[in-house]
C-alpha cells in the first residue's frame, strides 16, 4: 500500500480543468484548492509502481506548473505474523 501527500500548482484559470482531470486518475482525491491555484491532493495506491505511473500522469495534465512531494508511507500488505518468502 502507497500513500502519498502532494501540492499540484496551477495557474488560478486552469484550476477547474486540472482538479478534474486529477481526481479522473484511480487513487487520487483533491482535498482543496486555493484561490492561487494550489491544490491538495492524496494518491492512494495498491504499490509504489502504479503510484509513480500515478505522478508521472500529473506532469502530462494540461495546466499544472509543479507539483510538490509532500509526504509518503509505504508498507507491504503482509499479515500479522506473515512475512515475505
């Protein structure tokens, strides 16, 4: 399981466009966007891989300027007293 935190930064005229075609990807949930165009966002996913694949789609949404790392958690989906073999 993937969690991530992330400010995606746009310009205030695209805000619309971009909090859609964000929250359109699997995973994802924008919490707010200010009137400067800052968005908060979480991506919630099965792995690290389809989380990446995840922040890879933001840079190719039309609109956004930067986004922003802000937090991340991993952990494997392994039982109470399970381990990798």
């Amino acid at each position: 399981m993937s969690i991530t935190g992330l400010i995606i930064h746009t310009a205030p005229k695209n805000a619309a466009s971009v909090q859609q075609a964000v929250e359109a990807l699997e995973g994802t949930e924008v919490h707010k966007v200010t009137h400067d165009g800052r968005m908060i966002v979480t991506v919630d996913n099965e792995d690290d891989g389809k989380a990446t694949q995840t922040f890879d789609a933001f840079r190719s949404i039309a609109g956004v300027l930067s986004t922003s790392l802000v937090y991340t958690h991993f952990e494997d989906d392994y039982g109470v007293g399970e381990h990798q073999s």
